[in-house]
C-alpha cells in the first residue's frame, strides 16, 4: 500500500525503513529519516518548496488567462453525455472522464494530480495549510471515494474551497478548486 509518494525528489537512502507491526513489509513500511540526512532533506525541501511556489504562480496566471468559463464544442458535450452520468460514475468512467477533459484543454495532464485521479496526492509546499469555504457542509472530501459516484455534487461542493493570500489580503480559490469548477461546469453543461 502506498500512503504517500515524492516522485523522486528526495532521495530514498535519506530513510531507515520500519515495518508495521501485523501488516505484511511487502505491502507497507514507513520510513523515518536519518539524522545525518536532516541538512540534506531540509535542502531539499526548500528546493521544492521554491520550485512548486513559482509552479503554482505560473497556474494562477494560466487560470487568469484562460478565464473562468469553459468552452467545448458540440460534439465534444454531446460525446460526453452519451459517455458518462455526471451522479452516478465510478472510478473508471471519472478517470476517463478526466482523460477526455484533458483531450480537451479543459485540464491538462498535471492537474490529474490534484483531482483525485490516482488516488494519490503529491507533497505539495505550494497549497496553502489553512482553507475554507462557505457551503454547507456535505459529506465530501478531496478523494473520490467520498463522491459515492456522484462527481457533479461532489465537484461542485469542491470548487467553494479557498484560502487567504497574504500578497492580494483577500481569500482566493485554492488550485484545487479552479480545477473542480472546471469540471463542475462541464458536469452542469452534460
């Protein structure tokens, strides 16, 4: 069972490997780093913090650009109507649904990794630690599973999200719900 990844950014031999008391080492271990390694890993960590805080920039910017509304051709929503029920999909057809989007221009291949697409998300320095929203609550979290299939709710309720930029003093959507709203507006065109 993989619980968390980096996707190779830090070094692994960083890492002494426990095992899990009663759950087989071949499915989950955790990994404690070594204090030797602490100088390194904090580089590196500041490394990735910068690089993921200028990536995030260049996504406002592409959302600002690209504006709030999502266009897609005729064929494209009747093709999607036919293909997919925006209340009741499973994890397959959303992961198609995504790739069609994708196929698109309404997302691009990066943003898979904030949209419950693999089920994993990336350690990621640039989302804020603190959001809101204002919609009631609803029984959802940012993985699928919680959805129960319904991707129109679910998507929308995740578009609410926000946090407080301390460079504008105003709250903003945080990028994952830029990405829902996209989806929710192709969900509501279906």
């Amino acid at each position: 069972m993989i619980v968390g990844r980096t996707s190779g950014w830090v070094d692994s031999s960083w890492f002494n490997y426990i095992e899990i008391p009663g759950i087989d080492p071949q499915k989950m271990t955790y990994g404690v780093l070594k204090d030797e390694c602490r100088d390194q890993f904090r580089q590196a960590v500041q490394a990735k913090r910068e690089e993921q805080r200028l990536a995030f920039q260049t996504f406002k910017e592409d959302a600002r650009r690209r504006g709030s509304s999502v266009r897609l051709t005729d064929a494209q929503l009747r093709h999607l109507s036919a293909s997919y029920n925006p209340r009741e999909m499973t994890r397959e057809d959303y992961r198609a649904f995504i790739d069609d989007l994708c196929a698109y221009g309404v997302l691009d291949e990066a943003d898979k990794n904030y949209i419950s697409y693999s089920g994993l998300t990336p350690i990621d320095f640039s989302e804020p630690a603190c959001t809101i929203t204002a919609a009631p609550y609803q029984p959802y979290n940012r993985d699928f599973w919680s959805s129960g299939g319904n991707v129109l709710d679910w998507s929308k309720y995740l578009s609410t999200w926000e946090y407080f930029n301390p460079d504008t003093n105003r709250f903003e959507p945080t990028r994952r719900a830029i990405l829902f709203d996209r989806i929710q507006q192709v969900l509501a065109k279906m």
